[in-house]
C-alpha cells in the first residue's frame, strides 16, 4: 500500500490490550526491568529477556517468536524506580515511538489499515507511579504530538471504565470541546472555554484546533452528527446493526472473497463449473457452491457447507482473529442491544473483554448471543441474524437460505423490526444490498407511514459517498458518509489517471484511441484503494460518538 502523508489521530479505547488488532503493543515496566505477571497473558509468555541497552535507552523490542513478527515492545516508566516526571516519560516515549516507526519502513499495517497502529496501556498508571487523572491531562498531548508526527495512529487502551471516562472527558478539553452541564440533560450541548492542547485558553465559539486539520470539524463538535449519537447512547437509546465491513478489519474477507475462497471446497469434478460462474448474482453463487459441497446424501440440517464457510473465513479456531478497532470502539458505547449479520463472534469477544472487572454484583460480564441463548434481566444481547461460526448448520448465505427466511427465522426478523420501532439504530458496516435487511427495514418503514418521516428512524454510516440510496431513504434514515482525508483521495484519483493514461500509451498505435481502462474498472480500482482510509475514517467517527457518549453520562 501507498504510503501517504497524514496525521495520526489517537484513539481511546475502553478494553483489554491482547484483544486489539494493531501493530506494536507498548509494555510498561520499570528500570529493574521487573515486568508484572498481568502482562504475561497480553504477551502469552511467562520469561521475559531485557532488551540491549536497556539501562541508557530505558525502552527495548521484546523478541518476537519465530517467524512471528516485531510486536512488543518494553518502556522503563519509573525514575531508577521512583515516580517518574512526566515530562521525562514523554520524551521517553517519544524516543520509543522513532523507534517503533523506524521499524515500520517497508511494512504494511496489520488487516490492510490504513496507518499503523500503536496499542498503549495508562503509561502513568502502576508503576509509573501517578494518579490516572491527573497524568492523562500531561501525556495526551504528547499522544497526539506524535500521532502528527509520524503518520501513525495509537489506540489507549483502558480496562478499567472510570479510567476511561475520566480520560474522554479530558479528551473533550483537550479539544476546546468542554460541555454545559446544564443542557446536557435536554439533549443540547454547547462548547465551552477550553484549553488547547498546548494550554492556550479558547475563547467561546472558537473552536480548539487538533493535529489533523487544525480545526475541529462540524461532525465533530456538540451539535454534530457524533455527539447526537452519544447522547443516545448514554441515554441507552441507541441500538446496534452490524455489518461485514466492520469484521473485514479483523481481517476477514469480504463476501466476493468468501464465495472465491469456496471455490477450493468444491470436488475437483465440478472446478470448471465454478470458474464460469461469475455472470451470476452471488446469492445464486452461494447457492451454487452449497450445492456443490454438499453430499447429495446430506440431510436439512447438514453442516458441509456451514463448515466450509467457517473454515474459509478463518473461524474454525485455527488462527486467532482479534477484533477489529471497530469492534471494540462499538462494544464501548454500551448499547442494549444489536443485531448483525456476521458470523464471528468478534464482537462478543469485545464486549466480553470491557466487562473483565465488572463486580459480579454488577450482573453478566458477556452479551447474551440469540437465538442461541436467552438473555438475564437486564443483560445486553447480540441477535445473529444470519447465524453463527459455532452452529455452522445455521448460516444464512445462499438464494435458497434467503428465500426461505421468513419461514425459517420469522422471529429473528421480528426482534430486528422491533429493534427498528423502538430506539434508533445506528446500521455500522451495512452495504444495504441484503435483501432480508432490506425487507425487513422497508416493512417497518410503511407501517410506522408519517410517524417516521422525522428520519429518526436510524443512522447509517457509509464507507464514501452513496448519493443514490441515501436519495432512497431520505425519509427514514440520516447517511453521514465518512471518507477518506481529501489529500488522500486526490492523489489516489490521480493515480488511477496516470495508470490509465499510460496504458493507453503503451497500446499499438492502431489502438491509440481506445480506453484502456473503463469508468467503472475506474471506480472499482478507486474503491479498493479508498477503502482503508474510509474504513479508519468510521473509527475516529464511532471514536468521537464514544467520547460524547461519556459526556453525556455524567
């Protein structure tokens, strides 16, 4: 992937650090290099070999396992073990950064991100001696200095959620984005005088500026399209529905990928069958392939094709998938309930990961699963609309599947229309071409007729602009398209030109007039290339939503 010079934003993450899908995982340990045995299990090993030079550079690479690659790294957070100054922490952790980023040249960020990501715990918490609250308000503008720097994003990440909150609540100072207690209640807030990230006082109405564009932009703020989210869901009015593109940041492949990779389950007798069929629509594929790979002995409930499935995207235990950044940014913002469409069970892995230190008088740690489960009172619950990795029989994929689904899931359907009637739904991930989404969404929508023409209906955010379908549901659902950062998308358009300018000219000349390239390959090659940075783009947006969500809480 090309790289391409932007700001890196810094990310707050409510969860465990082993459950974050990044690129370098920071370790705080202390001058005597005495590493705590909690760390052991973020790092699945219990020996740990100081790094060299540890005594001058107080910071050090960990050694990755064979044919593994640079994943850990050790940071020295004490003074020759005594309370550290902060100032000399954040230089250190500079240093350390340089350091990490250097081995980055030449590499490619984990799951095909857009920027690499730098996954940190508290740095002021333990032994670095300091009070949470107090240290978050020195170290997150060095956190977002860097982030500017080196064109790499980072991920703080806090199991403990009064840590959390406690550090959204700066985050939103450090912003100029203070908030009036007094309006927050009636679902209306207001920017108040703040602090830039460099301590310069912000006068009321002016907005503080961030690393990335030096302005916070209007979605951003307290009338924008995030905080009116997080107001909804601090007040557990917001319900989830997600989609594939969210899991595709675990790494998981997209429904094109997944059909591609059926291909080698089918029996060696019917390959040349399968290579011909990309004129159909992939329902039709998908039920081609089922058919295939199914033994003809097979029975209603067989899992032949279910296991294939499994096995394709990686779920059948073989590989360890970590959630994607969405899927733990998603699983902070407490939402009741949701409904998605994936297989994996990424998001309950989560969930599960944030409620580690949940008093056992606080109720379920984990998200009930449906229909494979009934929740407790009061727990919060994920519908698996479409069936789940560990019931491979149950999967939802081919024309014959959906067809019958009405019949066959009629209560699933129920509870996602109910879903729909009762609170808003924010649709994460969702390409709106499923046709049982689509079925199901259009019947509430004439039945609820000019009571939800208020388009409070739901929120969908899309990857790039979709002018066409946002036309389609104007009077139901708010679109805010997230895209990629402006520099980004003009210099990957010009890309795509010169690429077919040049095509063209390498052509015999008695074909110099034709297009080498047509508008839609055109379009197709630009949506590749987009897709990673609009992709972090829905990651700073539901960053944002979480940081007013806490807000709003208070």
């Amino acid at each position: 992937m090309k790289k391409h010079s932007v700001p890196g934003h810094v990310f707050v993450v409510h969860g465990r650090l082993q459950d974050v899908t990044c690129d370098a995982i920071v370790i705080p340990t202390d001058t005597s290099f005495i590493v705590e045995p909690h760390w052991d299990d973020v790092m699945g090993v219990h020996k740990h070999d100081k790094p060299a030079g540890w005594s001058e550079g107080h910071f050090g690479p960990a050694p990755p396992g064979k044919g593994e690659r640079q994943l850990f790294w050790y940071l020295d957070v004490a003074d020759d073990d005594r309370v550290i100054d902060l100032d000399r922490l954040g230089e250190r952790f500079a240093q350390l950064t340089a350091e990490i980023v250097a081995g980055f040249v030449g590499t490619d960020p984990v799951r095909d991100r857009a920027q690499h990501l730098i996954a940190l715990p508290l740095l002021s918490a333990g032994k670095g001696g300091h009070a949470p609250e107090g240290a978050i308000a020195r170290l997150l503008p060095t956190f977002t200095q860097l982030a500017a720097e080196h064109h790499v994003d980072f991920a703080a990440v806090v199991l403990d959620r009064e840590r959390f909150e406690a550090l959204q609540r700066r985050r939103l100072e450090t912003l100029g984005l203070g908030v009036d207690r007094s309006v927050v209640g009636s679902g209306r807030t207001r920017a108040a005088i703040s602090t830039t990230p460099e301590g310069k006082v912000v006068d009321q109405g002016q907005a503080a500026p961030t690393a990335e564009d030096g302005q916070v932009p209007d979605w951003m703020g307290p009338d924008g399209q995030a905080a009116r989210l997080g107001r909804r869901a601090a007040q557990r009015g917001l319900s989830l529905m997600i989609g594939a593109g969210v899991s595709a940041g675990a790494g998981l492949p997209t429904w094109d990928a997944l059909l591609e990779g059926l291909r080698a389950h089918v029996p060696k007798a019917d390959e040349t069958l399968v290579k011909g069929m990309n004129h159909l629509s992939p329902l039709d594929q998908a039920e081609l392939l089922e058919r295939l790979i199914t033994l003809d002995i097979a029975g209603p409930k067989d899992a032949t094709f279910g296991n294939a499935v499994i096995t394709t995207l990686g779920l059948d235990g073989k590989t360890k998938v970590r959630p994607a950044l969405g899927h733990l940014l998603l699983a902070g913002l407490q939402c009741p309930q949701a409904v998605t469409t994936n297989y994996d069970r990424l998001y309950e892995a989560a969930f599960k990961g944030q409620h580690t230190l949940t008093p056992a008088t606080a109720g379920p740690r984990r998200a009930a699963t449906l229909p494979y489960e009934r929740p407790e009172a009061g727990q919060s619950w994920i519908l698996k609309m479409h069936g789940d990795a560990e019931h491979p029989e149950s999967l939802v994929l081919s024309r014959s599947s959906f067809v019958s689904y009405d019949s066959a899931h009629r209560p699933a359907g129920s509870l996602f229309q109910g879903m729909l009637m009762t609170s808003h739904v924010l649709f994460v991930g969702v390409s709106f071409t499923d046709d049982n989404v689509l079925r199901l969404t259009h019947e509430v929508a004439d039945y609820l007729g000019t009571s939800a023409s208020d388009s409070d209906f739901g929120t969908v955010l899309t990857l790039g602009e979709d002018a066409q379908r946002a036309r389609l549901w104007k009077d139901h659902l708010t679109w805010h398209a997230l895209e990629a950062p402006e520099p980004v998308v003009a210099a990957i358009k010009e890309e795509i030109e010169k690429s077919a300018a040049s095509a063209v000219a390498d052509k015999p000349s008695a074909e110099a007039g034709e297009t080498t390239k047509s508008e839609a390959e055109k379009r197709a090659s630009e949506w590749k290339l987009l897709l990673p940075w609009r992709a972090r783009a829905l990651e700073i947006f539901l960053d944002i939503v979480a940081m007013w969500a806490v807000a709003a809480a208070e």
